[in-house]
C-alpha cells in the first residue's frame, strides 16, 4: 500500500514538473508595442507537440478570453479588442513563450495568463502579469527633457562663466600692478608733487631715496586697490 502511494507520488511530481516564469507587471505606453515575457523549463525534451496559451481577464473581473494559441505556429484571436494586435514572439525550443502586444490603448489594462503545456508535463504552474498601460504625450516628453537641462546643465554652465569671470579679473588685476610697480621708479618726481605722497618724503628733501620710491609705490597699490 505504501509502495503504491509513494509511486504514485513520483508520478505526480513528475508530471508537475514544467515552471513558467513571468513579470509579475508590465508596463505599456498608449501606441508603443509592449512584451509581455513568459518563459518555461520542462523535465521533458521540447517537442512540437509543446503548446502555449495566452488569456486575458479585465481589472473588474469577468471571463478570461482566449487572444492566442501556440502549437508549432501561432493562432492569435480573429475577432474581438485584440484582434490584429498579438504577435507571436516566443521560441519554444529555448523554452520562450512570450507574445507583444501591438498599439497598446488604455482599455487593455489588465491580467493576462500564460499557460504552457509539454506532454507528459500538461499540468504546471499558470502565472500571470499585470498590464497598466498609461498615456505619455509629445508635450510630455517635452517638458522632461527640458526639466532636466534646467536642473542639469544650465547651473553647470553658470559655474563656468562665473569661473571664467574671475579669472578674467584676477589677470587682468595682476597685470595692472605689475605696470604700476614698474613705472614707480620713473615717475617718482610725479609722486612727490603729489599732496597724498608727501608725507612719505622727508621735507626739505626734493630727492627721492630708494626705500621713498618703495613706500611710494606701496602707497599708490594700496590706493588704487582702495
């Protein structure tokens, strides 16, 4: 008796043996063709007696309807929403069963199963996705792709000019004092007639020692930076 049931239930483990595996959603834009992926493994080599049947059921419920059938060639539904929109994208040899979905339409929004049978393997797990097919607009698509210079690359560009600027000033800053220190010594009786430099010559003294040309011209930095 024992010996009967554990035979038994080899043979039932056996016959369980396919998986299908699909995306538990998918996601589809109104007018852009959408995959739904459903892939397979069986215990048993892949013949062409393998079939694949996809269904869909809507987001309220009601009957599951039939939209494609697979054996050795693809059967999509003739008649109905989806007739005209379900290709046939799967290779059963390599164990995929997946379909595409043709001009998705926000009216397609819901389940769909995929059911997969190998004899012996007829019985297995029967998955299903989620479709949520959403509307994307031209203006949409638009306003992201300016959002994100906005965000991105035009502070970028601000950094460099503001970078720029600076370095602008800083030369050009740099380049007036060194045309200042270099005239100091030539100009020095200019600068002694000069009422704000007079406190650095001594009085009565009408010529300029080297450590006055030096104050002078310290003087003249400070008060031009001023």
């Amino acid at each position: 008796m024992w010996l009967r049931l554990l035979l038994l239930g080899a043979g039932v483990q056996a016959v369980f043996s396919i998986q299908v595996r699909m995306e538990s959603a998918s996601y589809g834009v109104v007018g852009e063709t959408v995959k739904l992926w459903c892939s397979f493994t069986s215990n048993y080599p892949i013949t062409d007696s393998v079939s694949v049947d996809w269904s869909y059921r809507r987001p309220e419920g009601g009957p599951t309807i039939s939209i494609l059938h697979y054996q050795s060639k693809a059967y999509p539904v003739l008649e109905g929403e989806f007739k005209g929109r379900v290709q046939w994208e799967g290779d059963t040899k390599r164990g995929d069963a997946s379909i595409s979905l043709i001009d998705p339409r926000l009216t397609d929004n819901g389940t769909f199963f995929c059911t997969v049978r190998n004899p012996p393997d007829v019985h297995g797990n029967v998955l299903q996705t989620k479709l949520l097919v959403t509307k994307e607009s031209i203006h949409f698509k638009f306003n992201s792709v300016l959002l994100l210079s906005v965000l991105v690359f035009i502070p970028s560009f601000l950094v460099v000019v503001v970078l720029l600027i600076r370095m602008k000033r800083a030369i050009k800053r740099s380049r007036s004092k060194a045309k200042k220190l270099s005239k100091c010594p030539i100009e020095a009786t200019d600068y002694a007639s000069d009422d704000r430099l007079s406190p650095l010559l001594p009085r009565g003294s009408s010529q300029q020692t080297p450590g006055n040309l030096k104050q002078c011209c310290a003087h003249f930095l400070e008060s031009d930076e001023e």
